[in-house]
C-alpha cells in the first residue's frame, strides 16, 4: 500500500502499524511526535495504529543540541 510520509510517497507492507513503520525508519518512538491525516497521535497508542492505503503521516523529531 502507498502512505505519504513528510510529503514523499512511500510503499509500505499491508497491516503495517505505527510503531512497526518507525522501527523501520530507524525513529525513536519516545523522540518523535507523529501527525496521521493532521491529527496528533499520542504515544501510547503507537502500537494499535495500523496504517492505511492513502494515509498522510508528518514525523517531527527533537533533536537536542547546544
């Protein structure tokens, strides 16, 4: 299935959840805040979210520095 991910398409596996797809990414869940079709998603449900054919995802990351 196709999601778009910051604005770049992406083929993803079919049943792929939230969690799955940052693992993947090599993101750091507890760092990254996710956006799906422009709603926030809370950290704790990363896991139960499975990803649609057609969905928007924004993944915005803390990064420290100094």
């Amino acid at each position: 299935m196709r999601i778009t991910i910051n604005g770049t398409s992406r083929e993803v596996s079919e049943d792929v959840s939230l969690s799955s797809l940052l693992e993947e990414l090599d993101l750091n869940a507890n760092t990254t805040v996710v956006e799906l079709n422009r709603e926030v998603v809370k950290k704790s449900v990363y896991p139960e979210v499975k990803l649609a054919d057609g969905d928007i995802l924004e993944l915005v990351r803390f990064v420290g520095g100094g």
